[in-house]
C-alpha cells in the first residue's frame, strides 16, 4: 500500500495533483481514490484554492483499474464488492464536476479506463505526444460505458466519434484527441506542467467569483433543457456578478489601467 499515493503542491491560490504511484503506472488501487475522493470533495469549502492541475508521476497517467489494490470483504457477496468499488470510483468524477474549481489535466502516456474518466471529467486537457486513451472495459468483457464516459465523451467529441471509441474499446492517440478537440494541445514532456502552470495563471487574472461561476455554468449548460434555459443562467449569473466588489474593483482597474487586486471568492 502507498503511504501517499498523491500528491499536493501548493503554488499560491494553484494546487497542483499528482498521482504518484508511478511504480504501478498510477492505476487506481483503494488508497488512491479514497485519496482523490477527499481532496476533490473538500475543494468545495476551500476557497483560497482557485485553480487545480491534475498530472502524474512517471511514463504513464493512469493505467486504469488496479484490480489487486482492492481488499475483499470476506462477508461480502461479490456483486457488493464490484458495487462498492464503482461508486467509490464515479464518486471521484463527480466530486471533479462539483468543485468550483477548474481542474487542467496534463497527461502522458497510457490514459486507460478509469484513467481516462479522470483526464474527461477534467475542464481542459493537454497531452504529450505519447498520450494514448482508452475506455478499455469493453476489452473485458463488460459495457463500453462506465466511470461517466458515456456522459462525458459524446459532449466532448459529438456521438459518432464517442460511439466509434466506446464501442470498440480502442486507443484514441493525442493527435486525434486534438483534432476532435479532447485535448487543447499536445506539448512535449518536459513542457506538459509549465503549460498548466501558465493557464492557471492566466484564470488567477480574472475575478474569483467569475472564474466560479463561469464553470458553474459550464457545466450546467451542457445539460440545459433548450437555449432558452441557457441564456436564463448566464443572464442570472451576469446581474448576480455586476453586484460583487470584485465588478468594482474590475472596472476601477479598468480605467486605472493596472491589474485587479482580488478579494476572497
């Protein structure tokens, strides 16, 4: 069992993630998604964290389901035990969702599985060459659609592409992720967590209240009923936000021509 099987660096209002068990290729054992479970749920009370990056330790991101890294219960049937082990995994992905805090992925190598549920539930997503995903249950013997893929990938890439990959269960490479617009861009090894770095950096410019509220609405969008609904929430959170000091302190920087000096979101 890993004594820390992630990591956490804070770099001012940046935390950055990193799963570390790079000896097992990341795959997800108990301990590691408990880990991620905590970390991701608790970001809803942590507002001096503003940006998250998400990225691992060695040549690979995640290589899925750790099928030895879960102990059995012995007084348990093993339709439970699978039960336990989902919801404690599609828990991990929505805890991503929830959060106000948006989360940039910077993966390499094998994104399988579960994996690749991390790098979909994410809100932006860059690559190295190497980065290869799959959702590789159907390779098992099971559904093409677990761990949210079949909510996340037809919104990401339109229905025919997610189709093509989830029902087959093959490696979709970087350049094809960025064609279809998975991953924002493919940046070289050496390069992936700088690149984070100056996007997250580039959010902390913008109001900290906006910045939630924008991925708030994100999020919701994607599921809104008609356009109609859509419009409602970004008019809603438009006269909300022009209410904040954050607005007041935007426009006086505006016109000051200096940066904005933030208060708590």
């Amino acid at each position: 069992m890993d004594e820390q099987p992630i990591t956490i660096e804070a770099r001012g209002a940046i935390e950055v993630v990193s799963l570390n068990r790079p000896d097992r290729l990341n795959a997800m054992n108990e301990p590691l998604i408990a880990a991620l479970l905590d970390y991701f749920t608790a970001l809803r009370d942590r507002a001096a964290v503003r940006v998250v990056v998400l990225r691992a330790e060695g040549r690979a991101f995640c290589a899925g389901l750790d099928l030895a890294g879960w102990p059995r219960d012995p007084d348990a049937g093993p339709v439970h035990q699978v039960w336990r082990t989902q919801r404690m995994i599609a828990a991990v992905m929505q805890a991503m969702r929830r959060c106000p805090q948006p989360i940039i992925a910077a993966a390499q190598g094998p994104a399988c599985g579960g994996g690749f549920s991390l790098l979909l539930a994410s809100d932006v997503r860059y690559g190295a060459p190497d980065l290869r995903m799959n959702a590789a249950y159907i390779k098992i013997g099971l559904g093409g659609c677990d761990m949210g893929a079949s909510y996340f990938l037809p919104r990401l890439v339109g229905s025919s592409v997610a189709s093509e990959y989830l029902l087959t269960g093959r490696f979709m490479s970087a350049e094809k992720a960025a064609a279809c617009g998975l991953v924002s861009e493919i940046v070289p090894h050496e390069e992936l967590l700088p690149k984070a770095l100056s996007l997250a950096a580039e959010m902390l410019q913008t109001s900290p209240m906006g910045l939630r509220l924008t991925k708030d609405a994100l999020n919701l969008n994607i599921d809104a009923g008609s356009m109609e609904h859509a419009f409602a929430l970004e008019d809603r959170q438009q006269v909300m936000l022009s209410g904040t000091a954050d607005t007041v302190e935007a426009r006086a920087a505006f016109f000051e021509k200096r940066d904005a000096v933030w208060g708590d979101a």
